[in-house]
C-alpha cells in the first residue's frame, strides 16, 4: 500500500491523535444504547465500558444509495465511536441533495448534541448545515465537499481530498503504461465524484472520457458499461468511483469481450478478492471506518473537552493505492468489515 503524492501540504494533518484512533479500531459494534446486546468492542476501553460522560445523541446523514456497502463500513466505525464514547448514534441518508438537507433539518428538530453529514450537494445542504451550526450544534462534515466544509461553519472535515486521489489515479495509470480510460460517475451532480475523474484527466497522459450511469440500478450500470466498452474498444482502464461498480464493470467487460484493465476508488470484500484474483487492477483506500469513527470521536471530544482534530484544518484518511501486493495484509480487516 502507498499513499498518493500531492503537493498541497497545507492539507495534511501529521498528528499523533490519528495513529493512536487507528490502534483501537476493532470490528462492527452496536450504538452503545440501553439494552444493547452487541459484544464489548476494543474501541470500548477497559471493561468494555462506556465512557462516563453525560450520554449524547448525534446523527450521522449521508448522501448513500441503496445497497452501497460503503457506507456500512463508516457505520460500523462510528457506532464503535459511539459505544466507547457514550453516543447514541442515528444514521439516515438519502442520494437527493434536497432530501439530506430535510434529513439535517429532522437532526436539528430532535434536538441531537452533534451532526456528521456529507457535502456531495453542498449546494442543496448547505443552508441545513449552516442552520445547525446557528443553532448551536456541532457539525463534522465527512467524506465528500471537503473545500466547502469550512465555510458551512464545520468543525472540520475527515476524509480524503478528492482531486489529489484522482491524479494519484492518473499517475498510477501511466505508471501501467495506459492510453485510454474510462471514468465511471454512478452519482451525478456528486462534486467529490466530479473531482475524482478531474483529478485522473489532470496527470494522465492518455485521454479521458467520463460515462455517467444509473448507480442505483446495477444492472442498467453493467450494460451501460458493456455497451461502452463494445463501442470503444481502444479503451484500455475502467475507473469506477465506488467499490460495488467495481465488480459490474467485471461483468461488463466479460460480455463486451474487452481487455481493459478494471481500476477502482474504494474497498469492500468484492474488491480485495478481485484484486487477489487479479481482476481489478488497483483500488485507492480512502479507510471509510475511519471516517466515521473520527467523526463521532471528534463530536464527543468536542463537547467534552473542546477539541477539535486538526484545528479546523481537513483531517486526511487517504488516498492510498492498493494491489494484489497489499491483499494479504487486507483480507482479515475486510473479513471484519473495517476496511
């Protein structure tokens, strides 16, 4: 595993908080609520209790698709966070810019001590979170619209940034000897998603063509892709942004008989044992448990203490370029649904 090169210093974060977070990472756990039957968790502490700070309650809103396994690994870091920290975690998310920003809305109205919310529109959620933010509530943007989450008020943003990881993608791509790709958008209108194929067209040497499917519906997302690859067959790399189109664009490539090297943003099971397979090419870990795992640490650490993780500065989780190489070391973590 290698992390991508970028020349924007001013956004990384060198702390020693991040190190010690990624040593008490563990396996799925429940939101730590009464009569919660979920095993104690590592990130618990010692005894497996909870921390003794008055009990919390933030909501964690997203802009997920259904069936995006994505997600489910950012949810599982965020209830170890809330287990440890005494939290009772609500998580809602809706891929309609104008329906997340309604999801904040309900967030404010319950009155929660704190909210994580992605900024994938931040055009459409960005009035909620400015709302949150007068109404007192810390905010946490995480994953998506970094450069906009500073001026929404947040206390800072985790993830990864977006156009750096895709020129990491367009560096390794001329290290690969590629001449043609594709970039797959399964969400439009999703800035992040808009900036990774920008960051690819950006360093690499061959040409680009961005192709926007359905990503909702799979199998319209396969044929598109298929039907791509049968008109073009100069194409030589798929880079699909999500790890679940990953493995359709797999399938695409078996039924249109094309030779294109299948590269992905993102991890899942699917994609390690693809890579071991040698299916997939390489994929960019952005550590999506980490992401919601700091989100709700860095909720509850402000509301107790006053922190604030990299000083209002992005809080970086990735990218880093993953191949067959790294699989041995990967294939416990995914097993455990952390990466």
């Amino acid at each position: 595993m290698r992390t991508t090169r970028t020349t924007r210093k001013s956004t990384f974060l060198a702390a020693a908080g991040l190190t010690a977070a990624a040593l008490v990472l563990s396996g799925c756990s429940g939101s730590g609520g009464k009569g919660s039957e979920e095993k104690p968790t590592q990130a618990q502490g010692a005894g497996g209790k909870a921390a003794d700070t008055p009990r919390i309650k933030i909501a964690m809103i997203t802009h997920s698709g259904e069936g995006d396994t994505f997600w489910d690994i950012v949810q599982s870091g965020a209830k170890a966070a809330a287990a440890k920290d005494n939290v009772e975690f609500l998580y809602s998310a809706n891929k309609e810019g104008k329906e997340q920003a309604s999801l904040v809305e309900a967030a404010i109205d319950q009155k929660v001590q704190g909210i994580v919310v992605t900024l994938a529109k931040p055009e459409a959620v960005g009035a909620a979170v400015k709302k949150a933010v007068a109404a007192g509530i810390p905010v946490v943007t995480i994953n998506s619209g970094g450069r906009h989450s500073q001026a929404l008020g947040a206390l800072s943003h985790i993830g990864q940034d977006e156009a750096v990881a895709g020129e990491g993608v367009g560096e390794e791509l001329n290290t690969r000897g590629r001449k043609k790709a594709l970039c797959v958008i399964h969400e439009q209108g999703n800035v992040s998603l808009e900036e990774r194929c920008a960051g690819v067209k950006k360093t690499f040497k061959g040409s680009v063509e961005n192709l926007n499917v359905e990503g909702t519906n799979m199998p319209a997302t396969t044929s598109s892709i298929e039907a791509k690859l049968q008109a073009a067959k100069d194409i030589d790399a798929v880079v699909t942004l999500g790890a679940p189109f990953a493995d359709a664009t797999v399938k695409a490539k078996e039924g249109a008989g094309s030779t294109a090297e299948v590269d992905t943003f993102d991890l899942n099971a699917a994609v390690v044992k693809s890579l071991k397979a040698k299916a997939v090419g390489f994929a960019v870990d952005q550590q999506p448990y980490l992401q919601g795992y700091l989100a709700i640490d860095e909720i509850w650490l402000n509301r107790t203490n006053g922190n604030v993780l990299g000083g209002g500065k992005p809080v970086l989780t990735g990218p880093a370029i993953v191949t067959e190489k790294d699989v041995p070391a990967l294939e416990k973590y995914t097993a455990r649904g952390t990466r």
